[in-house]
C-alpha cells in the first residue's frame, strides 16, 4: 500500500505509571479510558487501523508533567483536544530539528 510520507499523524503513547496522574488532572476523566490497558489495545487498535489506511503514524511518548507545564504556560484546560495540540507541538517541534 502505497504510503501518504507528506503527512505524519501523531498519536498521544502515555506511560503505563503515569496513567494515574492523567485520569487525576484531565478536565473530564470520562474522555479517557479508564485503565492504561484499555488505552493501550485502542491505541494500538487505531495506529494499526491508520497504517492499514495507508498513513505515516508515529507514537508520540508524552509526560504528563510537560503537558501539565505545556498548559500552563498557555493557560489551557487539560483535556483531550489540548493534549492533541502539545502532540501536533512535539511532531512539529522533531521534524524543525
């Protein structure tokens, strides 16, 4: 299948200790899934969805501290749509380097 490289979407990868202090300081818990297990296995479920669909998928490691100081410093509320832009941050911020 031929590949889409003009366009990289990033997908939000958490870390399974850190799962915990996300679901503490998300605006709306309910938007996230409720244990790191089931994010795992619909997130693996997506990016694999979104390869078979020809896409450039790329894992983004987030740490909850930068998201929350990422927020902070922007005076932005901790939800999935803010998380999604500090993701569209980091890819954009690797690919300038």
């Amino acid at each position: 299948m031929k590949r889409n490289s003009d366009k990289v979407i990033g997908i939000a990868w958490y870390k399974k200790e850190q799962w915990f202090i996300l679901r503490q300081v998300i605006e709306n818990p309910n938007d996230i899934e409720n244990t790191y297990e089931e994010w795992l296995n619909n997130a693996i479920n997506l990016r694999k969805t979104l390869i078979d669909s020809g896409l450039t998928v790329e894992e983004v490691e987030i740490d909850i501290q930068d998201v929350i100081s990422w927020c902070k410093k922007d005076n932005k509320t901790i939800n999935s749509k803010n998380i999604t832009e500090y993701v569209v941050f980091k890819l954009m911020k690797k690919n300038a380097n």
